[in-house]
C-alpha cells in the first residue's frame, strides 16, 4: 500500500517482538448483543493481557529498539495512563528507566498501576497536551528516549498485529463485514486500517469518537488538521485535541470513515458489554457498541467486529456508569 508509513513486511516481523502474552487475543461471536444491536457482532478482546490494553504491542517494539541500541536505556512518554502502564511493564522487563508524564485530571487507577510497575510519574497541570509538551522537554533535558504514541511508527505497527489476527480469522471463516475501532492518537486505527485495506479490502473500517473529543474525527473529514480547544469526554484514552499530521495523513489513506458517538451513548455501550458480554471495559472501548447505537440501520444484517482495546476503568465510575 502506497502513502502510508506502515509497512506489512515489518507489521509481520513484529510479531516475532512482541511478547507472547500480547497476542492470539480473542476473537469471539457475542450472541448476546445481536438483539441489542440488531446485528451479528463479534469482539476482539484486548484486555486479556497484564497491561489491560492493546497498548503493550506497541511499546514491546519500541522498548526492544530501545534497549538493543546504544545509548541512555531510559524512555519517557505521556500518557492518560494505557500506554504508561504498557512502557512501564515492556521498559521493566528490559531493564529500561520509564518515566510517565500525565495530566492530573487523569485516572488515579491508572497511574496507580504505573506507578506499580516500576516507572516514576510526573503530574502536570491542565490535560493532555501540557502533559506531551512536558514528555518532550524531558527528553531534550534528559537526552533520552521520547515515546510518542502514535507518531512513532512501532507503535502503530505492533498495534496492527491486531489486524493480522483479524484476517487469520476471517480465513479462517470467521465473518466480517465492519471493523470498528475506536479513534484517539490513531495507533490502532491506523495499524488495523492498513492491514485490512492490504490484505482484505472488501472489510469496511469504520473509526468512532466521542462527540466531545473530536478532533481526529473532524481532520478526517476536512482532510487537515483540525485542533479543538477542549476535550471533554468519559472516554479519557481518546481524548486528545491536536493530531499529528503524519498519523492523520495515514488515517486518510486507510479509513473508510469516522463518526462521532454521544457520551450517552458510550455509557449505554459499557452497560451493554457488561450485561450481555460480562466484560468490565473503559469507556474507550465501547465506542464501536456506541456507533453501532447510534446508526442501527447501517449495520443492520452486517458482521460487525469491534476491538474491546481497554478495560483499566476506576472502579467507582464504572458502578455509576452501569448503575
């Protein structure tokens, strides 16, 4: 595929990095949903994992890199807390120094668990964005390592091994039709957007946002970057304001759209996957449950597959959310 940076040749090699306990995740038709949903749906479950997200198959291939070159084995990135836990568990099992910058508007319980895992975190004010800002003066400060979700590229390959174990199955005779993935820096958008269009072009993908988190969303459909002065969202692992140019470039070249979702939506999402799955999932994760909500007649007599890529969630706000 032509005007991307990701490559299938090192979306495959990855899959010789990353730890085993990241991958072969499940893939399984969820009966119990299609009476909600008004269509067949099937869940890849990214959680089943020590880092409780889809993060770790990016992070193993950067940490990797990191720790076969020379150089200072330290690395610092920003994060709402998905992606620091995943640093701070692939850094620690090479030996690396992890430092996690995050807002301090961001999930105790996450970066409660970072901090478990042997990294040190920073907390700054405002969200996320003086959070990456911070990440990148350390760096240059420190002359380390940054990890930029995302923007680097083995972020977004590991994450597209997901779409490798989606084709497998669907060779396998597992139908999909649609492909829903929830949207943020664009990772795993991007890395299961190109392997599909590559390798299976006649499976739809479809990126879902929040409606108060847009700004991805927004670029998409305008063709440019389009940043947002807030980001006001349940679904805090999506809520960024600024995209990346390079990672939207990539977006255009292997999405076939990007919708929005309400925050009622989303709550409705949760509820469902933990009714009629019994899976306990952050907000993030049901964003593709939302999409199929909010538009029914579009999916309707489809397969619809959507990746479940987070279930680090405070406890607390899940019980209120599901009641």
């Amino acid at each position: 595929m032509t005007g991307t940076r990701l490559d299938t040749d090192r979306i495959r090699a990855a899959q010789q990095v990353i730890a085993p306990v990241f991958q072969h995740t499940p893939l399984f038709r969820c009966e119990a949903l299609d009476s909600a949903l008004g269509c067949a749906v099937s869940l890849k479950l990214e959680t089943a994992n020590p880092v409780r997200s889809f993060k770790g198959r990016g992070t193993e291939m950067v940490t990797a890199g990191l720790a076969a070159a020379p150089g200072p084995r330290a690395v610092v990135c920003a994060s709402a807390g998905n992606l620091g836990q995943a640093v701070a568990w692939s850094g620690r099992a090479r030996g690396l120094d992890v430092t996690v910058v995050a807002s301090h508007l961001a999930s105790r319980t996450k970066l409660d668990r970072v901090r478990a895992l042997g990294a040190r975190v920073e907390l700054v004010e405002g969200d996320f964005e003086p959070a990456r800002e911070r990440a990148q003066e350390i760096a240059r400060r420190d002359g380390i390592r940054l990890l930029e979700d995302s923007l680097d590229i083995e972020t977004c390959e590991g994450a597209a091994t997901v779409g490798l174990e989606l084709v497998r199955a669907r060779e396998a005779g597992h139908r999909i039709d649609v492909v829903l993935v929830a949207l943020g820096g664009g990772a795993l958008a991007t890395g299961v957007g190109h392997v599909l269009r590559e390798l299976a072009p006649g499976v739809e993908v479809i990126c879902v946002q929040p409606l108060g988190a847009p700004a991805m969303t927004l670029s998409w459909h305008r063709r440019q970057v389009v940043t947002t002065a807030t980001a006001d969202t349940i679904a805090d692992g999506v809520a960024g304001r600024r995209p990346i140019p390079q990672v939207l470039n990539d977006l255009l070249h292997t999405a076939d759209d990007a919708v929005l979702v309400r925050e009622a939506s989303i709550v409705a999402g949760l509820r469902l996957l933990f009714e009629r799955a019994g899976l306990v999932t952050e907000p993030s994760a049901a964003l593709g449950v939302a999409a199929v909500l909010e538009q029914p007649e579009r999916f309707a007599g489809r397969h619809v597959a959507t990746v479940i890529c987070g279930s680090n969630v405070d406890p607390a706000a899940f019980r209120r959310w599901t009641g």
